[in-house]
C-alpha cells in the first residue's frame, strides 16, 4: 500500500473513483477535481499494485473554497482542516483504508497546530455507514443544515486534534 500526494493531473485517475461514490460525495468533473486538488491544503491516494483505491481532499482555513459546509465551518471560527471528501473503492470498504487517511489528516491537523478536522456526512440521502465511521474517529455532530437548494441535508461533524481518530496519540492504524 501507498500513500501519495495527489496533483492537479491525478484528477482523470480520480474522478471514476469519485463518481462510483455518489451521493456518498458529489458526482465531480475532472477539472473540477484538478481544481480541488489545487486548493487542497491536504490531497492524498492511496495505491494498491498501482491501481487508485482511496484518497482524501481537505481544505486549510482561508482557502477560496466556494463549499456551502466549507462556509459554514469557516464562520465558526475554530482553527480547522476541512475533509472535503474522502472515497474509499467499493470493493476495499472495510478494509481500514479510510482510517488510514484519517490519521494522515490528523497528523497534517496536528503539525499545522489545527484544533480541530472537520467535514460532514449526509443525513439525506442518508449514509448511516459514514456516520458511524466517523463517530468512531471521534467526530461529533456540531450542527445541521440543508444544501443544494435543500435536496441534501448534511450532519456537520468535527472532531478535536489533539487525541487524534480513535483516541489514540498517533492515530488509527489499518
């Protein structure tokens, strides 16, 4: 297994990856991908004998991220790293590769002096696997709200830095 940065031109890699995700994460263009990556204050994969099987994308405060639940962590005020997304391939859920990019973010959290990473999980359509991985992780619900003109409704999650997913110093492990 590796881990890597992504770049812009991974996008054409990421979107097939990304779309088989849906509604999980928005259905994303390749451009619109290569975008996000150049935002990313975090972008990582994680490859397996060469083939994509999970990445995350996360945003540092202040970045010009046009995100309605970006927007909102950004008006509370809390020093952050936002998970825009993070998709793990289909046939490798369950496997531990989505705490494994959990604890990349964290350790990027910690060594930016973040307090804490944030992200949110759909609540309609509703996506109760994701709920509670994340609530594993530590992730607390710190609000609601409605997006995309209200056909998505959101459970905004934050979890503190300093313990790290699972309550441990270093971060889950695979």
């Amino acid at each position: 297994m590796t881990l890597r940065p992504l770049v812009a031109a991974d996008a054409d890699a990421l979107a097939p990856l990304n779309d088989a995700a849906a509604p999980a994460v928005p259905i994303t263009a390749p451009a619109d991908l290569a975008r996000l990556l150049e935002l990313a204050g975090l972008a990582l994969g994680l490859e397996r004998d060469g083939r994509l099987v999970g990445f995350v994308i996360a945003m540092q405060p202040g970045a010009a991220y046009d995100s309605e639940n970006y927007r909102y962590f950004e008006s509370r005020g809390v020093d952050h790293l936002y998970v825009d997304r993070i998709v793990i391939a289909a046939d490798e859920r369950g496997s531990g590769l989505g705490a494994v990019l959990y604890a990349a973010v964290f350790s990027a959290a910690r060594g930016q002096g973040r307090l804490e990473v944030t992200c949110e999980v759909n609540l309609d359509p509703p996506n109760p696997g994701s709920l509670a991985f994340h609530e594993r992780l530590g992730f607390r619900s710190v609000g609601t709200q409605a997006t995309k003109g209200g056909a998505v409704t959101v459970s905004l999650l934050a979890a503190p830095v300093g313990a790290g997913p699972l309550g441990t110093a270093s971060g889950a492990s695979a």
